[in-house]
C-alpha cells in the first residue's frame, strides 16, 4: 500500500516568508526521504477580519489549511529565540494543544538563511553569468547581520548589474523567492545554531509521531 502524504501548513509572519517553503521541503525529504510531502502557505490576506493575535491565526490556520503538521514562523527581530520559542508554544497551546507544530525561528530574519549560496542569488537577477563581486558574508557571520532582508536585497540588485533606473525597478521580492528555489542544497545551514534547532524539533516531531517514510 503506497504511504500516504504527509500534509504541512507553514503559517509565517509575512507572504515574503514563503521564501521559507523550499527550506523546510528540503529538510522534510531528509528526513523522510520515502514519503510524500505537501506544503501549503497559510494565506489569510484575503479574509475579511485577518485573525491578529498569533493563536487565533493557528487556529484559522488549521481550519482553512488542515495538516498534520504545522510549521508557526516568527522572526526575532532582536528578541531572543527562548522568548519567541516561548510564545508560539504558548499559542499553540492555546489554539491547538494536541496538534503537532514545529517553531522556525531564524535568528533576527529569514532571509539569512538564504545568504548561503551566490550562484542562485545570481540566477535570481536574471544573470547567472555576471561577474560583479557581490561580497557575501561568511557562512558564520550570518546570524550576526543586523538586518539580512536588506543584505540580501542589495546583494541581489548589485548582482543583476543594471543600471541605477533599471535597478530601481527590478522586483526585488520576486528574486528572493526565486533564491530560494534555485537553492538545491540547504545542508550549510546546519552549522548555524537556529537551523539546527529547527531540525532538532522536526526530528523529534517525526519520531514522536511515528511516521515513517
């Protein structure tokens, strides 16, 4: 009998957070290698009253997308990962205290986890083939950036080499989700602390829970 899917709902602070989706796949395949996985986004832009506080949008979250695993992303933003760990484990609680939930809690911003690999951010600009040295920041000073969402976007710009107008224009949020996609090989995030963390909690998830590939 052919195993059955593995559903998951990624609820993220913002919709530039879905950039998060190839990520957790990635890590999800490592893990079970032999099972089927869906990933959905929890998009609640469109509903007439958005839930606010962070249970009420597990809980619409489970209504409109139910899975059997949610992932719940905060930034920290300056905060300390305990505390937002914290919180969303109270929320769950809160919303959904039998449901299994995975915290994804890159350190200050997601797209840190997307400095990790310049040939992708080059495809993302539309020029694979460019030869402007972008400075990349070492794998161990990413979770030091201060503010890796504008890193990363002015990375992406200098590497599409246009013009100052061109530039300008150029969908800047549309490339950092191509980043993501163009990243085959998430396996460097496991030398940073929060990542692993995040493997841990899937780990333990998957093994708790009895599934297997």
């Amino acid at each position: 009998m052919p195993t059955a899917d593995l559903t998951c709902t990624l609820l993220s602070d913002g919709s530039s957070d879905r950039a998060l989706m190839p990520i957790l796949r990635w890590s999800l395949h490592c893990h079970l290698p032999r099972r089927p996985v869906q990933l959905k986004w929890a998009d609640m832009r469109q509903l007439p009253r958005p839930p606010r506080e962070l249970h009420e949008k597990i809980a619409e979250s489970l209504q409109l997308y139910p899975c059997d695993l949610l992932f719940i992303h905060r930034d920290t933003e300056g905060g300390s990962i305990d505390d937002r760990r914290s919180e969303i484990h109270h929320a769950l609680n809160l919303a959904a205290p039998t449901h299994p939930g995975v915290a994804v809690i890159p350190v200050r911003m997601m797209e840190a986890w997307l400095l990790i690999q310049e040939s992708a951010i080059r495809r993302a600009a539309n020029n694979p083939n460019g030869r402007t040295a972008l400075a990349m920041p070492r794998l161990r000073e990413i979770e030091d950036i201060t503010d890796p969402k504008s890193v990363l976007h002015e990375i992406i710009r200098k590497a599409t080499e246009l013009g100052t107008h061109r530039r300008d224009r150029f969908d800047v949020h549309y490339a950092v989700h191509r980043v993501a996609d163009y990243i085959e090989d998430f396996s460097p995030l496991r030398q940073l602390s929060a990542f692993r963390v995040l493997e841990e909690q899937i780990t333990t998830t998957i093994t708790g829970r009895g599934w297997v590939a």
